[in-house]
C-alpha cells in the first residue's frame, strides 16, 4: 500500500513537473519577442545583448538602469582573460573607478549556465554584492554557476546575439598589472556608448489622420523665449554637439545625412556647445578649423581621436600638434587659435548655449523655439523624427505669413 501510495506521488510529482517546464518553456517563447536588447559600441566594434526578465528580473531592472542613465558611456574593458572572462562596466580611462548604485540581490538561483557568450554580474565574495560590473563568459565557464546555497554562483541575465568576435577580440589584447589591478589590456577598450535597441513602437507619438505628431512637453520642450534666428526666410535647425561627447560622436553621421537632404526653405548648422572650460577649448579648435579652412579634414579626425581613441587632448599644445599631423603649422594654429575672432566665436557659442538651456548634448533647436533632445524623444535617430515634425509645423506657418 506504501508501494503504490508512492508510486502515486512520484507519478503526480512527474506530471505537474512536466507542466511546470511546459508553462516555462510556452512563457520563454511568449517573452522572446519582449527581451529587451542593449547595443554597446566600443572602440574595438559593436555587440548586441539580449536580456532575459523571466528569469532575473531584478538584474536586468538594474542593468538597464544603468544603461538609461548612461553610466556606461566612456567605461572601459578593463579586465581580460583569455578563454574565461572579459569584464567591464566600473572603470574610467586611468582605471578610475565610477560610482555605482546599491548593490542588487543574486539570482543565480534561475539556474541559466554560464556559457560561452552569456553575461554575469561581477560581485565581491558575498553574493548579494553586485552593483554595476559585469562580464562575459569566453567558454563554458560551469565553476561560476550555481550550485546550491552554500555556493550560489553567479548571476546570468543574458547573452551576445551578434558580435561576439568583438569580445574574442577584446580577450586576445595583450594585458599587464596597473596599480593593485591584474589582467588590465594595455590598450584602453572604451564603451562609446550602450543603450536599448529601439522597437518600431520605441516612439511614443498619436497618429491623425494617419499622420505621426508629436506632443509638446513629451517628445520635446518650448522653449521660454524664443531666440532670433540667422534667416527668418527659412526654417532654421540647429545642431548643438561638444567633441567630448560619445552620443554627439555616435549622432555625427545620422544629423549631417539628415541635413544634406533638407531642402532649399531649412537652414541647417551645427556649432559646438560651451557650459564648462573643455567644452570652450574644444569650441575654439572647433572655430579655429573653420578659420584656417581644414573643417573637413579635422572635426571628424578630432571626434574620433577624442571619443574613440581617448587621447589627451586638454590644452592649446595638445590641439596644435594633432592640427599639425593634418597639415597645419603650429605657429599658424596659435595666431587664429588666438584671435579675436574665434574668442568671440566661442563666446558666442557659449552665450548661445544661455539661450537655449539644453539639458545636455546632442540637441535640437527647430526655428529658435523648439528644443530636442534624445530623453525625450526616445532616441537619436527619434531626435530626428520629431525635427521633421516641427520643421513641417514651422514650414506651414511660414507659407501662411507669405500669404
């Protein structure tokens, strides 16, 4: 009777055990479609994560948290070894450590593996340590899962979808010690920028009349006072940018194609921002390369040498010796870099800036009223959508002034 009493038990135990991964594996296929990606850009080449929420919840939440605020912008891979881990998502260039948030509780109780091209939370000893750092797992890395409570492992929350030739590439940069840190790659890594993939759905905007518009207040801001623009025929769009700025680097592309396309009736022009002593150093190189004529051979160089490449560049010396490297004498750079005439530029730009009160960069200003920026948009490339909006918006009020 016991027999058969167990053999019960054991039968019933196996079929609500057979429901119960029936029910995950039907909740993973209905989630797939809902994993949220992030795309990180690095100076070696980009990756794309897919996060699983399903299975730890708390993680992804804290992951992306720090993915929304930017936190990891100008980070580094600032450990690599090969066929285990390389690790990032706590350092700054000189292996500056970044504040991060409160740490968020393990949950490698979920049981995901950590397999080659997963990613982990990176913690100190205690499990419930982790903050901001993670790591991606080169191999079949099964000494970090876990085990039971007496040895909780690591928490996994996602894996490469593409790019993983990029992390292999990372792992094979030869290391050295720095300070107290071990296996740091003696070439810097640098997190350009992470952020979400967008979804069709990503913009938040009402349709009439099959028309997409956007709302005030949302998806961009008014500005207080309106700011005279250089050509009231038309309909200027502004373009505020600081060579110091992954998002403006990453931006550059996207806003110099859209205005190339604009037709005869938008004035489009970009100048660089100025609210700190950088951003006014960067203004004059900035002003300067306009004067002496070789805008086109240095702002990108400049971008990408600053952005990407993270050299120093933090003085008048540092900007005459990479102007030099494009064919400008360095005592012609110090004559215009010092002149009144890019001083006043600068201030201008700097004046500007007062005028516009951007939260940050980049941004938009449509027509001296309308500002953009990417928070509220909902992107970069979103920037853009609801500049098409608001210069349609201005376009018509223009031809019904002409009237």
């Amino acid at each position: 009777m016991k027999f058969k009493k167990l053999t019960l038990f054991l039968a019933t135990l196996l079929c609500v055990q057979a429901m119960f991964f029936s029910t995950a594996y039907a909740n993973n296929e209905s989630t797939d479609k809902n994993q949220p990606e992030v795309v990180f850009k690095t100076s070696k080449g980009s990756f794309i994560l897919k996060l699983t929420p399903e299975k730890a919840p708390k993680t992804v939440k804290n992951f992306l948290r720090y993915v929304d605020e930017g936190f990891y912008d100008n980070t580094l891979f600032h450990r690599a070894i090969p066929g285990f881990v390389v690790q990032g998502g706590g350092f700054e260039k000189g292996m500056k450590h970044k504040k991060p948030y409160k740490p968020v509780k393990n949950e490698s109780a979920n049981l995901l593996k950590n397999s080659r091209g997963t990613i982990s939370m990176a913690r100190r000893s205690h499990p419930d340590t982790a903050t901001s750092q993670f790591y991606i797992n080169l191999a079949d890395n099964t000494n970090l899962d876990y085990k039971g409570k007496v040895q909780p492992g690591y928490t996994v929350f996602g894996e490469i979808s593409e790019g993983m030739d990029v992390i292999d590439q990372i792992s094979n940069i030869p290391t050295h010690t720095f300070e107290r840190f071990r296996d740091v790659p003696t070439e810097d890594v640098v997190v350009i920028s992470a952020k979400r993939k967008k979804t069709s759905a990503a913009i938040s905007a009402s349709k009439n009349n099959g028309l997409v518009r956007f709302i005030e207040g949302e998806h961009y801001t008014v500005l207080d006072k309106p700011v005279m623009t250089r050509d009231s025929s038309k309909v200027e769009v502004v373009e505020m940018f600081s060579y110091g700025c992954p998002h403006c680097y990453e931006f550059e592309a996207d806003v110099k194609s859209w205005g190339k396309k604009q037709v005869g009736d938008v004035d489009f022009w970009y100048f660089p921002a100025v609210w700190n002593k950088s951003m006014k150093l960067y203004a004059k190189a900035f002003y300067t390369a306009h004067e002496l004529e070789v805008e086109d051979k240095i702002h990108m160089p400049l971008f990408h040498a600053i952005v990407v490449k993270q050299k120093s560049i933090k003085n008048q010396g540092d900007l005459a010796r990479f102007f030099s490297a494009y064919g400008v004498e360095e005592k012609k750079f110090n004559e215009v870099f010092n002149s009144e005439s890019v001083a006043s530029k600068a201030d201008e730009a700097e004046d500007r800036v007062r005028s516009y009160k951007p939260a940050g960069v980049p941004e938009i200003v449509v027509n001296g009223k309308y500002r953009i920026g990417r928070m509220r948009a909902g992107g970069m490339k979103e920037m853009l959508a609801v500049a098409d909006f608001l210069v349609n918006k201005e376009r018509e009020l223009l031809k019904g002034n002409d009237r």
